[in-house]
C-alpha cells in the first residue's frame, strides 16, 4: 500500500463544529494525516483551546468565528480560510444541536433553528466551497448525519428531518460534483460521548445503560473513534466512494 493513500500533506481542511466533539476528534485526525485545519465555530475560548491542540500536531490552524447558518458570515469564513491557508481541499459539515421534544412541543423557531443548523449550514458551507474545490480540480465533502438519519425516535423530530435531509443532500452532492472531481459522503455516528449525549443522558432516563445494550461494541463511542473515517474519506484512499452514508457505531445500527 503506497503511504500517501491516506496523506492529507498540502491539504486544508474546514471542520464546523471542529472547537469540540466529534468535530474536533475529526480535525484532529485529518491533522495527523497532514492537513492544515480551520476551525470553525461561535466560542472562541473553545475554538482557541482547539487551535492550539491542533498545531501541537505540526500542521497550521486557524479559529474563525462564524454562525454557521448566517449566509453572509459563511461566505466571509470561506474566503478568510483562502487568504490564510491558501486553498480549500476538504470541508466537514459537522456543525449540530438538538431540541428534545416530540412534535406537538416543538415550537416553529426551535424546528427552525435545528433545520438551519444541522442541514441548511451543509448547504450554505458545500456551496461556498464548491468554486475553490472545483478550481483546485476536486475536493471531499464530509457531511455529518446521526443514527437518526435512520431510525425515527419520539423526541427528535426536527433532528431526525435534519439527519435524514443530510444524507439526500450528501447524495445530491455527489452527482451533481462528480464531473469536478469531488467526493460526498456521510458518516453516521452512534451514541458518542460528548457535551450533545451528556445533556441527553440526564434528560433520557435510563440511556446511558439502553445504549450499552444495544451496541455490539458495548460501548460508547469516543470522539477519537471518528479521526480513521474521517481521513479514509477525505484522502485518495476514498477516490471511487461517493454518495455513501457510512455508520460509525459500534454495531448500533444492525444489533438484531
Ligand atoms: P457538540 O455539542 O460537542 O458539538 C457541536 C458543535 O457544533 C460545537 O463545536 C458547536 O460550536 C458547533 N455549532 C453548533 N451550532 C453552530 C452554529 N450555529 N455555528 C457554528 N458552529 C455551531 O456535539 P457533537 O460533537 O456530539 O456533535 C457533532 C455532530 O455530530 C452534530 O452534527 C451531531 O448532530 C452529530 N452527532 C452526534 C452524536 C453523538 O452521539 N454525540 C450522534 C450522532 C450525530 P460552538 O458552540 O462554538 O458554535
């Protein structure tokens, strides 16, 4: 196997959502590999303390503050990523919340405000990129969906339309960018342990051992658990793979 199969050297990465999480368990991976990171997020004390954890891994990095549903500040977080690391190879749409509450609760700005977060941002961020990648001759698009993408669950229902949503547009995406050379897939996590679970634990009784029951791992995830996929499918090694929707999950999703 040729060493650059999986090499991100020369490669600039945008991680939304990358100050924490599965984000920055991402962005720390595609570093390793060789990538130079932009961190993208709203806390900048979070977004700092991630910068520095990622040029501990000799490449360079970057915080740049934006909401990602604001159209404006998306176009000025792109062009900024350009003028500082000087191109765009691989975007990562993991940026996410939750509202936990079934559907005659969810008020229209809460449905809203999970719709723009967790699915137009992959829009408003894909199409932003999509110059810089086309003109670089290709690109990765790595768009963030959830166990939620497949199966429905009583408290999420803003959240699932947004998980299911971003695995059609990660699938339109990649026949509509084929022809420039660049890749979307999804990954689809499990139940993983970050500040989005540790609010779902204290608020879903009984979760945190429902979880262990039904993955084959039994297991929570880790964020560090995202770091292989998220290089596979942002380097040549995933050249031929587009369009899919790959579970991270430790076997959540095909327990019997
Ligand atoms: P975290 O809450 O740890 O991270 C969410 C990230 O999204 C934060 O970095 C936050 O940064 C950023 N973010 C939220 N809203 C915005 C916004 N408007 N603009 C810019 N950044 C924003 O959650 P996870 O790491 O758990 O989640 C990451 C992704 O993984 C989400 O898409 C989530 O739905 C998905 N996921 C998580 C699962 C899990 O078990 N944890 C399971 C399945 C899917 P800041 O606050 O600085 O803006």
């Amino acid at each position: 196997m040729k060493a650059e199969l999986f090499g991100l050297k020369g490669k600039v990465a945008i991680v939304t959502g990358g100050n924490g999480g599965i984000g920055l368990g991402m962005a720390r991976g595609l570093a390793d590999a060789g990538a130079d990171i932009a961190v993208v997020g709203r806390n900048e004390e979070k977004s700092k303390a991630a910068v520095a954890d990622i040029k501990a891994r000799s490449v360079k990095a970057i915080a740049v503050a934006t909401d990602v549903t604001d159209k404006e500040a998306v176009g000025r977080m792109v062009e900024h990523v350009r003028s500082e690391l000087g191109r765009i190879d691989i975007l990562v749409n993991n940026a996410g919340i939750n509202i936990r509450k079934p559907p005659h609760a969810l008020e229209l700005e809460e449905w809203s405000s999970v719709i723009d977060t967790n699915l137009t941002s992959a829009f408003l961020c894909s199409k932003a990129v999509h110059p810089a990648m086309k003109a670089a001759g290709g690109g990765k698009v790595i768009n963030i969906g959830s166990m939620m993408s497949i199966f429905g669950a009583s408290f999420a229902p803003a959240y699932a339309a947004s998980k299911g949503g971003i695995v059609q547009f990660t699938r339109a995406c990649a026949c509509a960018w084929a022809a420039d050379n660049i890749q979307a897939n999804a990954i689809l996590p499990g139940w993983i342990d970050t500040d989005l679970t540790k609010r779902a634990r204290s608020e879903i009784d009984g979760l945190h051992n429902k979880v262990l029951a039904r993955t084959p791992a039994a297991r929570w995830g880790a964020i560090d658990d995202f770091a292989g996929i998220a290089v596979f499918l942002a380097s040549p090694a995933s050249d031929f793979v587009t369009g899919t929707a790959i579970p991270i999950d430790g076997g959540f999703s095909v327990m019997g």
